[in-house]
C-alpha cells in the first residue's frame, strides 16, 4: 500500500513537469524580447544619436529573424515609463560568454565622448554589435 502512494505521488510530480514543459515551447526565458533600463550620466553616441539619462532597452529576437531593426532604445521615466523612441536598429549578434550585468563596451569619439559598440545583457550568452550609423 505505501509503495503504490510513492509511486502515485512520483507519477504525479512526472506529469506536472512534463505539462509545465510542454508549455514552455522551445524558449525558456518565455520571450523574444529581452530588455533593461540603464541610465548614461554622461552622452553615449548609439548609431549616430546622442543618448543620455534614463534609457529601455528592448531586443526583439522575433524581429531580428525577420531582418527588421531589432534593438530599440526608448527615453524612460521611472515613473511614467517608456517614452520617445530614441533609436532602432538592426544589431549584429556574436556568441559571448553569459554576463552576470549588463555590459557595455565603448569607444571613444573626437569631441571626447563615448560611442556605444556593443552591448550585452546580463545572463545572456550573445553580445550585440551597434552599426556605425
């Protein structure tokens, strides 16, 4: 009797999961877009715009299979939300080891401000090239 309760329990469990699975799909994160909110102190040249305060990042994969421009920077008020579109883009992804933050790799422009390169969210093992402009 107590063997048949531990294999109805266990049988139990193995159809939860199996169900919780199959309604995951392929994605795992549950999304094709991923996105942050950072804030530049200091101007950053994002694909010939200058950005600068409080940003939202939205990459949209979906997008990016589609060929469109895929990576949107958006003005953000903490309490209002996503605001102006600033910039899009079509990014060019890269295999990168996962990050634990987001990271930001930059280069350095004449008039002494910074040019965002290429980005990357944290937990993610691909990195995202920013066209010159």
């Amino acid at each position: 009797m107590r063997s048949r309760m531990i294999v109805g329990v266990f049988l139990l469990i193995a159809l939860v999961g199996a169900g919780s699975l199959a309604a995951r799909g392929d994605n795992y994160v549950g999304s094709d877009k991923q996105w942050t909110i950072v804030n530049f102190p200091d101007p950053v040249v994002v694909k010939g715009e200058f950005i600068m305060g409080p940003v939202l990042i939205v990459h949209d994969s979906a997008k990016m299979a589609r060929g469109e421009a895929c990576t949107t920077f958006y003005r953000f008020d903490r309490a209002a939300g996503p605001k102006e579109e600033l910039v899009s883009f079509h990014c060019t992804p890269r295999p990168a080891e996962s990050v634990d933050t987001t990271k930001f790799t930059t280069a350095s422009t004449d008039p002494g401000c910074k040019k965002l390169v290429e980005f990357q969210f944290a937990g993610d093992s691909e990195a995202h090239g920013v066209p010159i402009e």
